[in-house]
C-alpha cells in the first residue's frame, strides 16, 4: 500500500508555451545564428546542463555559455538574450486538475512531496507552484540544486521518501518523462506517468491529472 506520492512540477503541474529548449533554439534563429552544433558541443552543453542542474553553476552562467556556444560571441547581446530567457520561463501555464488532484490525494491521507531539477532558485519553484495552485498540498520537496544531483540518481527520490519518512516501498513517483520514470523505479518506487511522452514506461498511466484520482494504488493511503 502507498503512504506517499511523489511528483515533478514543470509538464506535469505546469507548462510553458514551448520548452524553454525550442524558445531558445528560435530566439537563436530569430537573431541569425545556428541551432545546429557538433557533437562535441553538444556534450558540453549537455555537461554544462548538469552542472547547473546541480547548482555548480548559476541559471544565468548556463545560459550564457549556452548561447556562447551557439556562436553569440558579443557579451552584452548575450547578457539582452539571457535576460529574455529567464523572463520567459518565469511565465507558467498551469496544467488543468492540479489542485483537484493534490487537494483529493490530501484528502485521502496521502503524503505529497515535490522531486524536481531545476537550474533556478528553489524560490522560483515554489512561486510556479503557488501560482498554479498545488504549493499548499506539498509536504516535502527534493530539489537537485539543492541536493547537488538530479534525476536520474537514485538519491533525490530517496531525499524526498526520507524527509517524509517513509520507505520506496510505499512510495510512490508520478512524473512525465522516460528518464525519470526509470530513475524512480531503480530507487524502488513505484511509477505512474501522467502528460508523458511517447516512449515514458511506468506501472500505471492517468490520461490526465484528475485522472490520477483513478490510480488503483492511489485509493487509499495505508496507515
């Protein structure tokens, strides 16, 4: 029986018009320069996106090198375009039947808790979350900047089952993406994919968030 539940935040309680990803690749284009790079590039910029997940280096530095490597070598068209990427992911769109959904698990005594990457301040987070309406039902929050590690690892998803004092065994993730998914059931949780990608695998799927409500595992929490 499950005594907790454990959720990401971005695609799963809100969204952004576009990923911030293909907003960047068209800001990049819009001002005359590649979306392209080689491979070797590309794993610097995917390095560097772990690091910053990680917090070892700050939300506006990796966006910086980013588009460095995109071949934006003037630092202050850098520091305009890096300005116009953080407003735009400080703007969410909320995913309909969050707060339902949160205030329901709630109510059937479930334990809810946050596991989340992130490059931005765990603030910000947190103002996404109040503003889309599920902050007040979080009991717990595992954040890899804080953390220093990020999903997949095993040891965020066991940071928020510890803070909440429970077990993987009853525990469980809900969450959008194949990764974490897989993240999730090697920490021994069990998975429940909801918004989620094509390839995303897990053990039960809700066709939307007030859809989770009809999770078999979440009728009731065990006592």
């Amino acid at each position: 029986m499950i005594k907790g539940i454990f959720f990401d935040a971005a695609d799963v309680f809100y969204r952004r018009p576009q990923r911030t990803d293909e907003y960047v690749a068209n800001l990049l284009q819009a001002n005359g320069f590649t979306t392209e790079l080689a491979s070797d590039a590309l794993d610097q910029r995917q390095a560097l996106r772990g690091q910053a997940n990680r917090g070892n280096v700050s939300h506006t530095t990796y966006w910086d090198r980013h588009l460095l490597l995109h071949g934006v070598t003037n630092p202050n068209q850098r520091e305009t375009l890096v300005n116009q990427i953080v407003d735009y992911s400080n703007h969410v769109i909320t995913i309909p039947g969050g707060r339902e959904a949160m205030a329901g698990l709630k109510q059937r005594g479930f334990i809810l808790g946050i596991v989340t990457d992130t490059m931005y301040p765990l603030e910000w987070k947190m103002r996404w979350l109040i503003q889309v309406g599920v902050a007040e039902f979080v009991d717990v929050v595992a954040c890899s900047t804080v953390l220093g590690v990020h999903k997949p690892d095993p040891v965020i998803y066991l940071d928020a089952i510890n803070q909440a004092k429970l077990t993987p065994t009853v525990s469980a993730f809900v969450g959008h993406d194949k990764c974490e998914l897989e993240g999730a059931c090697k920490a021994g949780l069990a998975t429940v994919a909801v918004n989620y990608d094509a390839d995303a695998k897990a053990d039960y799927y809700a066709q939307s968030l007030i859809d989770l409500l009809n999770v078999p595992i979440f009728q009731t929490a065990s006592t």
